[in-house]
C-alpha cells in the first residue's frame, strides 16, 4: 500500500532551503524556525496579533539564552525565568506566560512530524529539547498566591450540578 507524505504547516522541509550554502546557517536555521511555527500557528486560525508577540518573546529569550534552541537547556529557561522576576519585577501570571510561549514554540522543534530534530542534528550535530516541563514551569498555584478551588459535585433533583467550593 502506497503511503501519502502529508506535508505540515511549519515542517523544516517546507521552510529549510535545500542545495544553498548559508553565510550564517545557525541564524538561518532558527528564522526558518520561526517561519515554520508561524506557518503552524497560521494554519490553525490565529491571527499576527497573537504570533507576533510570541516570536518577538523567543527572539528575547535566544538573546538572553545567548544559544539556538537546538542548544537550550532547562537551565536557560530557570535562569531567564529568575531574572525575568527579579530583575525585570514581571508578574508571576506575566512569567508564567512567557514560559508558556516557550514550551510552544520548543514543542512544535520535538515534535518528530515536524522534522526539526534531524534537520538541527543534520546541520549541527545537535537537537533542540524538551526545556519546558510540567515540574520544572511555574504553575497557577505556586505564582499567584491563591489557592485553587475544588470543584464539588452536589446532587439537585436526580442530577449532578459542579460548584465552586
């Protein structure tokens, strides 16, 4: 059976340009990069208003981290998430958010459909990684300093209704 090769908004094929000697192949990589996830952030219906601000965020985080994604560790995002709260005084949410960016932005790089690893291994014998874990990010609940509220289930006439406690 003949299998069809589906081509993904954002995949590195489509972005990478094949047969062509780049002058500066890491800054050519990581801006093909980002074509590609705007591509993919396109092709799921969200508009230059919402993409902008987050390809602005990962170019201040790559000048922070002073390394391409294909070379950031955890240890880049704990440093810029630290400086971003007490140098820069940003707002556990704002944090928070900043992070969230970057787990998009490095999950659609692992992500094996894309084909960004073996393109970065390829070019420089490296690939990007998962920096952005649910243990290592901030969550809602260490930042804010609120507590959740469980919801509770109660019964009302036969049914089940969710309240906030």
């Amino acid at each position: 059976m003949h299998q069809r090769k589906v081509a993904l908004a954002g995949a590195a094929h489509i972005e990478l340009v094949s047969g062509v000697v780049q002058l500066r192949p890491e800054d050519a990589m990581f801006d093909a990069m980002l074509r590609g996830w705007r591509a993919q952030q396109k092709s799921r219906g969200l508009k230059d208003e919402t993409i902008d601000p987050r390809e602005r965020l990962i170019r201040r985080f790559l000048e922070f981290a002073n390394e391409y994604p294909w070379q950031w560790t955890p240890a880049h995002l704990d440093e810029w998430s630290a400086s971003l709260t007490s140098e820069k005084h940003l707002a556990p949410s704002t944090v928070r958010s900043y992070q969230g960016t970057v787990r998009l932005f490095t999950e659609l790089l692992i992500d094996a459909r894309y084909g960004w690893g073996p393109a970065c291994e390829e070019a420089f014998g490296t690939f990007p990684v998962a920096i952005c874990h649910e243990w290592k990010c901030a969550t809602r609940r260490c930042l804010s300093g609120w507590r959740w509220k469980t919801p509770s289930v109660r019964r009302r006439s036969g049914g089940l209704k969710l309240e906030a406690a």
